[in-house]
C-alpha cells in the first residue's frame, strides 16, 4: 500500500479533502484508470475516434475550450485533428475501475472501522471519521455501506470522547451519514443518542453547541424524529433559548430557530414551545390550524401562564379568532375559548384589547341566555371571571353597546339581570359577578347607574346578606360592593342594617380579625364609615354591640405600632377613625355615648390623631370629632354651686360678699378637664389644631378651624376664648385663612370667627391697621351669602369701617 494510516493526515485541515482519500489505495493503480488531463482515477471512461480515453468532464471542457479560442479541434493527446466530437462511453473500464475502486474502499473502511473505538490514537479515529465523510460525499449509495456495516452506532460512541476535536469531528460525520437519509436518521435516534446530541447544547464550546445544532437541523427534517427530540427534557427549552441569545453566533441562531420550525409539525411541541415563551407557533394554530388543532391549541393557552406583556401581545394576535369561536362553536371549542381568554384577560392592558376586539356583547348573552342553548354552569362561571376581569379594566362602560337595543353594561335593564343572577347562582358566579359590579361602581360615570338600578330591584337587602358569607372571596366583593355604593344610598343601607340581625356584627368581626390589615378589613370598616354619622339608632345598635371599644383598641395598637400592614394601612385607619367619630355626633341624644367617651377618654385619642402627618383624612376628622365635643363642654361643666348668704347678708347687702371659688375653667367657667367635659383648654388642643391652620388641604383647615370655633361660641366667655387663642399664637392664623379665601365654606367660617375676635378691643384696634383683612371683609360683605354678609357687617363695624347706626339713631320703639 504506497499510502497507508501512517498519520500524515492533517485532520484539523478541511481542503482537499478527497484528493488526499483518493491517493490512499490498497491495489496498484494502473495507467488506463488516470485521466491523461485530470491524472485522477477516472469515474465515467469515453473514447474519441482516435481510441484515446478520457473523464467525459475533462474532454468536454477541452472541446469546449478549442471552439471559444478558434483553435482546430485536436485530441489533446496525440494533437492530431479530430473530424468528429463524439464520445464513446468507455463500460467495460467504468466497470473495472468502479469494482477496483471498490475493492480499495471496502478495506480502507475496514481499516476506518477498526480505529473507531475509544481507545485509539486521536488522529486515527479523526483519519476514519473524515474518511467516512469522504465516503458519504463521494456517493450517495456509500452512506447504504455505512449503515450495513454498522458504523453508525461506532461514530456515536465517539461523542465519549475525552478529545473535544474527536466531539466535534464526529457530529459533524453524523451529519454527513444522515443528512437526505430517513434509514440512516432512524438508526441515530435508536436509543439515548438524540439525548446525547441535546447535551451538547449546554457545552461551553460553541464549536461543539453549532455541531449539535447543525444535526438536530438535519434530524428535525424528519416528521418521525420531530416528537423524540421535543420528548427530551430541556430540549426545547435550550433551543428556545439560543435563538434570543446575544452571545451565540448568528449561524448557531438560525439554525436553533429553523430546527424549532421544523420541530412545530409535533402538537407537544408546539405547546412545549409556548410553555417556554415561543408562543408564535401555538398562535399560529390557533390562527390557521385545523378545527381539532385550534381546539387543542386553545385549550393549552388557558393553562399556560403568560407575564402581562405576553397577554398584551397574545390577545392581540388571536383575541378576534377566540372570541369568533365563543361566538359560534360547539360547547367544547367555546369552553376552550373561554378558558384562553380568561387567562389573557386578566391584565388591564390585554383586557382593554379584548374589548376593542368585541368581547362584551358575546360575554353579556352567554351569561344571560337560557334555556337548551345556554352555557353550563361551569362554563358561565369562567365567562363571569371574563367579565370581571374586562370590568376591572377601567373603560367607560356606559359609552359600549352590548345588547341588541344598544344597552350598556350600566343599563337598568343589565344591571338588574346580574343582580338576578347574583341571587339566582353558585358562589363561585355570584363572586364574580359582585366583582363585576365592584369595577362598575369604582368609576364616577357609572356608579350613579349602578345605583339607581340596585334602588328600583330593591336588591340592597339581598345584597347586604353576602356580608355573611362563608366564602371569603364573595364576603370581601359584597363589602367592596356595598362600600362604593354606600356615599349614594347611605340611608337605604342604614336601614338594611337595621332591620337585619347579624350583618353590622358581621362587620366589624371582620375589622377585629387579627390577622394584619387585609383588604376585607378596610373595605369592611370603609363600608362602616360611609354609613350616615348622625343615624341615633344605627349608632345605639353599635354601642349595644360593644363595637367603639373595639375600635378604639385597634387604633391604640396601630399608633403604638403592634398592628403593621403596609398596603392597605391607611384606608384601614381612616375607616376607624371615622367609624369612632361618629360618637361625637350623638352626645347631646344619648348618655351611653358621653359615657363610652369619658371611659376612653376619646378627646385625648383624638387630639394624638391630629398629628397624624400625610393622613389628611384622619386629621380633618379627629378636627372634626373635637369640635363636637367641645360643643358639649358647656353642657358637661359642673358649675360651682354658692352657699347661702347668712341671715344679715340676706337682709343688708351691704354686709354680703361673693364668695371666691378657685380652680374654675375660665372658658366654661365651671368645673372642666378634658377627660370628663372635654375641653379643649387642656392636652395642647388648641396649639395642635392651630398648628393644622397652615394645612394644604382646605378640608383640614376648615375641620380645625370649627374646632377651634368653639372657644369663641356662644354660651362660653368669648373674651376668654379670645385671651387662650392669643396664648396660642392663634390670632394670626385664622387672619391669614381669612385673607387666602381659599373656598366659600373656609371664608364663611373664618368671617364667623374674626368677627368673634374683633369683639377685643385691642385685636379690633390692631386689625384696624391692617388694610389686607379690611378688604377681605369688605369683599365678604360684597359677595359672600346673606348670613355671611352681615356677619361681615358686624366685623367691619369693630374696625370703624361701617358708622354704627345704631348709636346715632335713638331707639324709636
């Protein structure tokens, strides 16, 4: 053998490649194989006229050449002129050069096979792998041989090599065996081999990851290997992620994202894909598929789950083809359709797609149709889920038509077909359906529909029942529910109330849950506080019930920092504070009351609240709370009772003398604490709210300003409340209200009150300098309300800038 396996093979080179192969033989070449023009083995022998054989290829281009360059055709052997161009195939050399070229093959790949085993020298096993390539390439019919002599499973074993040269080149070779051959793709995918090839995905060496891939490229060509290779672990998923990697190589990409095409034709594939974030192909299907694939297709969507940019684009690419299919197909297509859309449609953005796409008026008849054609249950439930999810999205509902006469979902007539249906169903349909009803009473432009529509069904007594619910989940939608309607029928859900047993209990064991702040808390203690303040009998039921000291429990703990709940921390306090308020508005009516007041010592409690920084709400109310209490002050003072005069004193009052009794308020001029009478003039009250003058917010200030309203008010010494203001550095302050006219309602009551402040001498003489409040009376004389205007009038007068008639004039009377 002139060449032999003596290693002078450079395997790393990639040229030439058959030129070297074709050198190696076992045989003697004999002369008559070589092409004169090539002096290669020739593989299709012809004959010229002259008897010269020749590569048919060779003697074509030579011809060919002679006629363009205008010589006289000659054999290039014997350059004699030719009279003809004919060929003569050459059989009996093709046939004796193919069986030698045979014979030489057939030990040469013997030899190759005897080198493929692990514990060869690497360049032998990379010298077979490159010659089995060779092989393949030069014959397509060679690859047969490869496979008959069993060397697939050889090359195989070479993926164990240790050499990652030996790795690489022997992917590379199963590419070439495979490649256009089903038989051969078959005897690969025997066993864990496609699981081998798969690992190669995760290696570090992108030479080897780009062979692997280049081999599942070729394998994923047959339909057959499309589920094996979707069938190993991770598979797809690696795949899905090199086509979205920046660091591969933009060959490897490719051919990760056309293996994945191919890998489409299998259904586990293609949900495999969407599970890992390749969604195209699911929705594609979905698009295009066949009747039975969409069905498939769109029931996996409803199971997967999408982050809310991919519901965004999901409903967006097939929001109109699952909505025609809930539309018109039979119950199990539209089950499917409706389990998609229940999944894209809870987020806000995919939700508002989904509308502009139709989905409310198919939503609105499924779950109102009755009768054979109706959905069943199950499936009306998730239709209800839709619609709360489509609801809770924001849009204006009333300006969507979604009946055949162009009703809206706010219409009288819809919204008293969910109220029956409320009544009339399951939990699970009834929850969503209160939560549908939730989202349409969360907006100012629909709430009032809602409304009226639970007024003229009178459904506010069944509505009020959910409060007791054992489900959570419907508990916690009927209190939002009845929490967003309660400022608009506050008195209708009084009553129900009222006039049932259990429900208000219901309501503040929810508040008393000690569970953290949860969302039920606050909506149930917000339900609490929207209801009307001044109902004496609502409020008698809930001092029956014991329910003020549990709330003043619950606030004591949150200012003492044992309850913690970020979220919904500040409707949650707000709620109490008002709910406890509401006390305040019944002391003149009811001594239990006063009583509860004085055992808690509510005007303590809420002149702390009152430095309740950023909660505004708590601050105006616990302003507001003070202010009825003080206004009882005067009723509660225990004024000092004077002994008799003695027996000359009685007849000579010359000889009386008045008594002298310390220790009095000075305001009430009795016996006065906080605690007790409640007050203001102790626990720095008035400096605190004083301090709230300066507030931003004009419901804050206007709250303060009443409170403080009351040192000044009739039935108190008015010149004592004047003198504690000014110790208070208050004087200024309401000045400064006054002067800003920043509403009508803080203009009225800050007239009120420095007209009561003008009625001090000094405080007139000193505010007659200043032409800034001069002018803000005279403009409240000018343009307030009638009962502002002469309050004005008599402000105006302490300052001398209106005549006092009324000492001018005598009394005509």
């Amino acid at each position: 053998m002139a060449e032999s396996w003596d290693g002078s093979y450079d395997p790393g080179s990639q040229s030439d490649d058959s030129h070297y192969f074709e050198r190696l033989r076992v045989e003697p070449i004999y002369d008559a194989f070589v092409c004169p023009l090539t002096k290669q083995v020739m593989r299709d022998p012809v004959t010229l006229e002259n008897g010269q054989t020749f590569e048919r290829e060779a003697i074509e281009k030579w011809f060919k050449e002679c006629k363009e360059s205008g010589r006289k055709l000659v054999c290039p052997l014997t350059q004699k002129e030719l009279k003809s161009t004919d060929l003569n195939p050459s059989i009996a050399l093709r046939n004796t050069i193919e069986e030698w070229t045979a014979r030489n093959e057939a030990v040469q790949l013997d030899m190759a096979c005897r080198s493929l085993n692990l514990g060869s020298p690497e360049s032998d096993v990379m010298h077979s792998l490159k010659y089995i390539q060779y092989m393949c390439h030069k014959s397509r019919s060679n690859k047969h041989v490869v496979r008959n002599a069993d060397l697939i499973p050889m090359i195989v074993e070479m993926l164990k090599s240790t050499s990652r040269r030996v790795r690489c080149i022997a992917l590379e070779t199963l590419q070439t065996v495979v490649e256009d051959d089903a038989d051969n793709k078959a005897i690969l995918a025997e066993g864990d081999t496609v699981r081998t090839i798969v690992k190669f995905l995760s290696h570090e060496q992108s030479i080897e990851r780009e062979e692997a891939v280049s081999l599942l490229l070729e394998l994923s060509k047959s339909e057959a290997l499309c589920e094996k290779i979707g069938s190993i672990n991770g598979a797809i998923l690696i795949l899905v992620g090199m086509t979205s990697s920046k660091s591969e190589n933009l060959s490897t990409v490719e051919k990760a994202d056309k293996t994945l095409e191919n890998l489409e034709k299998c259904e586990n594939n293609v949900r495999q894909m969407a599970e890992n974030g390749r969604l195209k192909p699911l929705l594609n299907q979905i698009l295009e598929g066949p009747p039975e694939t969409k069905l498939s297709m769109a029931s996996y969507l409803g199971e997967l789950v999408l982050n809310n940019d991919v519901k965004v684009h999901v409903a967006r690419a097939v929001g109109s083809s699952l909505i025609n299919i809930m539309r018109s197909g039979n119950v199990q297509s539209r089950e499917a359709a409706l389990k998609a859309l229940n999944q894209i449609s809870s987020y806000e953005a995919s939700a508002k797609v989904l509308i502009e796409a139709g989905i409310l008026p198919p939503l609105v008849k499924d779950l109102f149709t009755v009768g054979s054609n109706q959905l069943p249950m199950r499936l009306k439930e998730v239709s209800a889920t839709i619609l709360s999810n489509v609801v809770n999205s924001g849009n204006d509902f009333d300006l969507i038509p979604v009946g055949p006469d162009h009703q809206t979902l706010v219409s009288e007539d819809i919204v008293q077909n969910l109220l029956h249906l409320i009544s009339n169903t399951g939990p699970a349909i009834e929850c969503k359906l209160l939560q549908v009803l939730v989202g349409l009473t969360s907006s100012p432009s629909t709430v009032l529909n809602v409304v009226a529509a639970i007024k003229s069904s009178g459904a506010i007594i069944s509505l009020v029942q959910f409060i007791e619910a054992p489900q959570r989940d419907l508990r916690v939608a009927s209190i939002k529910l009845l929490q967003n309607v309660s400022p608009h029928m506050g008195e209708e859900l009084a009553d129900a109330l009222r006039g049932t047993v259990g429900q208000l209990g219901s309501l503040f064991k929810v508040v008393a849950e000690n569970v953290g702040i949860t969302e039920e808390q606050a909506a149930a203690v917000g339900l609490l506080a929207e209801l009307p303040e001044r109902d004496l009998g609502l409020t008698r039921q809930m001092l029956d019930e014991s329910a003020f000291p549990l709330i003043i429990s619950i606030v004591v703990k949150i200012r003492q920092g044992e309850i913690r709940g970020a979220r919904f921390m500040t409707p949650f306090l707000e709620g109490l504070v008002r709910v406890l308020a509401r006390v305040t508005f019944v002391l003149a009516e009811e001594p239990d009351a006063i009583n509860l007041s004085r055992e808690h010592n509510l005007a303590a409690l809420f002149i702390e609240l009152l430095q309740s920084n950023g909660l505004d709400n708590v601050q105006m109310v616990s302003a507001m709370a003070l202010e009825n209490l003080s206004q009882e002050s005067k009723n509660l003072t225990r004024l000092p009772e004077l002994p008799p005069p003695a027996f000359c004193a009685s007849i000579f009052s010359c000889l009386s003398k008045q008594p002298v009794i310390t220790g009095l308020c000075r305001l009430h001029r009795g016996t006065c604490s906080l605690k007790d009478s409640f007050c203001l003039l102790e626990g720095q009250a008035v400096e605190k709210l004083v301090a709230l003058l300066d507030h931003t917010n004009e419901k804050v200030v206007e709250a303060a300003l009443a409170a403080i309203s009351t040192l000044l008010d009739d039935g108190v010494a008015i010149e004592q409340g004047v003198a504690v203001l000014c110790a208070a550095e208050g004087i200024r302050p309401i000045l400064d209200v006054l002067l800003e006219k920043r509403t009508e309602n803080l203009r009225r009551r800050a007239v009120w009150a420095v007209e009561r402040l003008l009625r001090t001498e000094d405080i007139a003489y000193e505010v007659s300098g200043d032409p800034n409040v001069s002018t803000a009376l005279v403009d409240a004389f000018q343009h307030a309300d009638y009962r502002t205007r002469q309050i004005a009038e008599r402000a105006l007068k302490h300052v001398d800038k209106i005549p006092n008639f009324s000492g001018i004039f005598p009394n005509m009377g």
